[in-house]
C-alpha cells in the first residue's frame, strides 16, 4: 500500500531533468524538445533541463536526441525540491 501511494505522488509531479549533449542546439529547437530549457556551454555542449511528466515523455526525449546522432554526455534527474537522484556520464 506504501508504494502504491509512493507511485502515485511521482505521477502528480514531473521529474525534473538535466540532459547534457555534445554541441550546440539554438533555442528553435525548444518546442521539439517538449519545451525543456536549451542552454549553450562554453565548452561547446548544450545542457537540456526542465520538468518531463514521466518515464514515457523521458524516454521520448532521449529517442529523440538518439534519433538526431547527438552524442548524450550526461543525464541526471531528480523530483521537485530534492537533489539529483541518478547520472550517466559518457
């Protein structure tokens, strides 16, 4: 019963994502990107960041990029208010 309400706090609120790729997008590609930040780097990467609603959305996201051939040097994600949960650096 704990996790079933768990399950259904997470569904009520986006997590929250951080999705560095290698060179740079310009802000145009915001909509195709489901309206996440699009943030250039000096170093030549793009950090992508904002709430997604759930895994499907997240999933769409990073099949997108893939579909692109933009390498993904990092993901993190965490829940409203808390800390980054998990990262994958390439």
């Amino acid at each position: 019963m704990a996790q079933e309400a768990n399950t259904q706090t997470n569904r009520e609120e986006p997590m929250v994502v951080e999705i560095r790729i290698k060179g740079h997008l310009d802000g145009r590609w915001a909509d195709w990107f489901d309206g996440l930040a699009i943030t250039p780097e000096e170093n030549g990467n793009t950090l992508l960041s904002g709430p997604v609603v759930d895994q499907a959305a997240l999933y769409g996201l990073l099949k997108k990029i893939r579909d692109m051939g933009l390498p993904l040097l990092s993901f993190s994600s965490s829940q409203p208010g808390e800390s980054k949960t998990s990262q994958v650096n390439a």
